[in-house]
C-alpha cells in the first residue's frame, strides 16, 4: 500500500511570492539595503574554483563563531538557517502527540512544525494592549508539556523578557521537565541576551540566524545553543553539509571586520526611530518595542488596500495583520536604514489620505 504521512495531507503552507527583486522589501524583516557592496566584492575577491567545487568545511568558521560568542566549539551545531535548528528542537525534544506552548501572533513555522510532526501547539495570546506576562505562559505548562517556545525578542509583536521575567518561567518549565527553546532572531537589535542560559543550564536551547541583522538571508545560515549533551542531538537530525560555504565565508567576514556590526546596527536603530517619529507626528499609532519591524494602525484606508497599493503603484512590500489587540488590523513593516523609511513614509502618507 502507497504510503503518505497524514500529518502533511492538510498542512498549510504559505508560499511568499518570487520576483521580489524589484521592489523595496519591507515584508520580511531583511536588511531593506544590505551588505555595503565594496564589503561583498572584497569578500568574494577570495572565491576559487575550488572553494565552489569542494564541500563546505565547517571547523574554522565554528571555531570563530564559538569565539565571538564566548562559548566551546561543542555547545554549537550549524544550521541551514535557525529555521532548521527550530524544525530539529520540535523533532528531537517532543514526543509524537506532545504539546508545545508558544505565544500567538508569533513566528507561524513553530504551528506548521508541531502539526507536520503529529505534536499539539497551545496558543498563549497576549492582552489588548500587545503585553504578555511570565504568570500567563506559567499558566499554560504542566506535566502534559514537552516543549515551551520563548522569542527573545517575539516576532511580530517585539516584546522582551527581563532575566526576571526568564528565571520565574525557567523555574516551571523545571518543576515540569519541560525542555525551552529561545528564538534570538532578532536579539541584536536590542541589549540582552539568554545565551549564557542556554550554556550554563540543560533542557534550554537557544537559536540565531544570520538573516536579519547580518543581512544574509539568501545564503541560509545560522546556528543552535545548548549544552554539548542536546547541540548532539541537534546535530544528529541535520543532513550532511547543511550549511552553506558562501554564508560561512560572509558571516565571518562580517564578525571579523571592525565596527561592521556596530554600523549595521547603528543604521537600523537610526531609520527606525527616524520612522516611528514621523508617524507619530502625522497622527498613526503605532507599536514599536525591540526587533526590525513595527505595527502601524492607517488612519483611513483599509491595511489590506494599502498592502495592494503598496505593491502596485509603489513597489514597496509590506504585510497586513488582522486581530492585533487594541490595534485590530494594521500594517507590520520593516524597518531599515532611512533612506528606505523615507521611501515608506512618502508612499504611506499619499496613499493613506
């Protein structure tokens, strides 16, 4: 008899559109302008043949990834984007039929993975006003839970947890043996971090991407935290050369080069308190806390009639969300270096009149 996994008979997949070259992306949380291009050519001044030819090696790179984060060689595994390192955390740490808790709206690969695996997603929903308090997620665990996601900070929303707010919920997730995955994806765009938690405690796995501020979300890196015992287990699920040589190679460069990261996050910081400013200026509301990306309450026309004008008449892409607290439907936009705030806003305010 042929066989088909039922889990994926329904699975809902969203499929992003292609042929997104010719528009500013705003979409999609990516750096709207990238890497400098004298950065990118001085790089692949290095590319050889056989650099193209041979498969990746991962040692040097890991070896300065552990370094810049302060950690051992063997509390990493490399991944094909943190994405993966999600897919294999739900794979290895629930069980077929297990629950995960994780706060909604969030990123929606964490539902997709636990219904392609046969694991049951509890939805803890924020309040109104987009605030969500450790005592409401404590509220969802018990002994039935496998799996608690945290996002440090969450996507779309931008809250983060203090150390506080963290060690009270570490504390349940202990009394009920229940394994925490920390998505950092969007760490680097404000000041703390969970890392050494993941380091220095077992059942805690922590994952970043190389997409976001490293603004390499074409090559497909990133990478899992833990201690060794569980990275093992990671490393176990991922196929053979997952990760790609070309990220490797920017990625270090990128860590390696003075003041590079300082500059990336200099200008994100820079366009998003310019934009946030000038929308409140000309009456929006808006929700901005940590990460690229903010909420932005139209003031006349509808969020998904803007989307479609967006795209059609400015060539500017952007998302509409329904359902987003006190704010109902909005817009989600990335945000970027000001010259791409200052395309955004001249669009938004000829549009939304």
């Amino acid at each position: 008899m042929y066989y088909v996994n039922p889990n994926l008979v329904n699975l809902h997949r969203i499929v992003y559109q292609n042929n997104r070259k010719q528009y500013l992306r705003l979409d999609l949380n990516e750096n709207p302008g990238g890497l400098p291009q004298e950065f990118i050519d001085e790089v692949l001044k290095d590319i050889t043949p056989k650099f193209v030819s041979q498969y990746p090696e991962t040692l040097e790179f890991e070896t300065c990834l552990a370094q810049f984060l302060n950690v051992n060689n063997d509390n990493i595994c490399l991944v094909n984007g943190s994405s993966e390192g999600i897919r294999h955390i739900i794979e290895a740490f629930s069980a077929p039929g297990g629950k995960i808790v994780g706060v909604v709206p969030s990123y929606a690969m964490y539902q997709v993975y636990a219904q392609m695996y046969g694991r049951e997603f509890i939805q803890v929903k924020y309040d109104d006003d987009l605030t969500i308090s450790a005592d409401t997620i404590i509220d969802a665990l018990n002994e039935d839970v496998d799996l608690l996601v945290l996002l440090n900070p969450n996507n779309p929303v931008g809250n983060a947890y203090s150390n506080e707010e963290f060690e009270k919920i570490l504390e349940a997730a202990k009394k009920y043996e229940i394994t925490i995955l920390v998505d950092e994806a969007y760490m680097y765009f404000y000041d703390n971090s969970f890392i050494q938690y993941a380091v220095n405690n077992p059942h805690i796995l922590l994952t970043r991407t190389f997409s976001k501020l490293f603004s390499l979300g074409s090559l497909r890196l990133g990478y899992v935290v833990g201690q060794p015992q569980e990275v093992k287990m990671i490393a176990n699920l991922c196929t053979p050369h997952n990760t790609n040589a070309f990220a490797m190679k920017f990625a270090q460069a990128i860590i390696e080069k003075d003041g590079m990261l300082d500059d990336l996050i200099e200008k994100q910081l820079t366009g998003k308190k310019y934009i946030i400013d000038q929308l409140v200026a000309n009456g929006y509301k808006v929700n901005a806390k940590e990460g690229n990306f903010i909420f932005i309450k139209p003031r006349n026309v509808d969020a998904d009639e803007i989307v479609n004008k967006m795209k059609n008449e400015k060539k500017i892409l952007i998302k509409s969300y329904s359902g987003i607290g006190s704010l109902g439907k909005c817009l989600r936009v990335t945000t970027g270096e000001r010259q791409y705030m200052e395309q955004f806003l001249e669009a938004l305010l000829d549009i939304d009149r």
